[in-house]
C-alpha cells in the first residue's frame, strides 16, 4: 500500500511540473518540487483564478480571451451573476447589434438607438431581479473587422451603461462588460 501512495504523490508531483513546464522544464520543475522548494502552482485552461468574478475584472469594460473569458463566466454564474453571451458576428451593423442585444438581454422597449440601449441596459437589474451582471461580448473582433466606429462605441456604451447602473441604484450593482476577440 505504501508503494501504491509513493507512486501517486510521484505522478502527482509530475503533473503539476508537467502542467507549469510553460514556465520552466517539467524536470527542473520536479527536481525543485522533491527539494523542499515550493512550485507554481498550475494554471488550469477554462477555470479562473480563486477570487470573485468582480475582482477578476477590476473594469467596468475589460478584454479577455477565450479560455479567461470562459473561466470568468463559469465563476461568475458560481457567484450568482446573470450571464449574457452576445455574438459579435451577428452585430456587425449598429441596427444588428441593437436587435440582437435587445433580444439576447431581454431588454422591453423601444431600442432603436443608443440611448435607448444605455437606458434599457440600466434597468436591468430590475428586468432580471439580480444586481450581479456579466455581458461577454464574443466574437468581438468581427464588430471592429466590420465597422471600428461601431465598436468603438460599443465599448463607450458598454462604459456609460456601467456608470448609469451604478449611479441610479439605491443599492450596489455590478455590471461588467467582457469583450472577447
């Protein structure tokens, strides 16, 4: 039994060298390991780093890749959020994009415009009974490919949204914007 525990804490120690070896070669790793000297401590592609979702993303608009991006979502649901995923492939006109989030967002109204957007956007955590919100804008490369206007003032909207929500509650609210390439 003994031998069985030696392997598996050999093994272990290997996977967690072989998984930093990014960093520096897997051997070296162990070799530090079985010295006594403390290893890095393995990244996980797809799982965020311990901390809440809001420290994570320290911005009201911040930009992530794929795999933070979906680490970050899987905490944030973790942490009671509301999770909106929007596809910048199907917003590469200011009128897609405005349907598309009014529909993905589930926004009431009329919004036809930006203002509108920024409006509808800060009653959302009435519209979702939650002051937790993420919106990851994926595929956002495809909006800035299509028109670099249109995102630009994407990501201002996506800002001045974030201000309104904060500063029309009686109570805290998050709302972060993820733009993923």
């Amino acid at each position: 039994m003994k031998s069985i525990c030696n392997s598996v804490i050999v093994i272990a120690l290997f996977l967690t060298c072989a998984v930093s070896s990014a960093r520096a070669g897997a051997i070296s790793q162990l070799m530090d390991v079985s010295a006594g000297r403390a290893a890095a401590a393995p990244v996980v592609p797809g799982v965020a780093p311990a901390g809440s979702a809001v420290k994570l993303i320290a911005q009201d608009v911040s930009d992530l890749g794929a795999t933070q991006a979906a680490g970050l979502v899987n905490q944030a649901k973790s942490e009671g959020f509301a999770v909106f995923q929007l596809d910048g492939a199907r917003m590469t006109t200011k009128p897609a994009l405005l349907a598309h989030a009014a529909q993905v967002l589930h926004l009431p109204g009329n919004t036809t415009n930006w203002d509108a957007l920024i409006d509808n956007m800060g009653d959302m955590p009435q519209i979702h009974c939650n002051d937790k919100l993420l919106i990851v804008i994926k595929n956002s490369s495809l909006i800035q490919r299509a028109n670099p206007q249109l995102y630009a003032d994407l990501r201002e909207v996506a800002q001045l949204s974030s201000r309104r929500v904060r500063d029309t509650n009686n109570y805290p609210v998050t709302i972060k914007f993820v733009f993923v390439p």
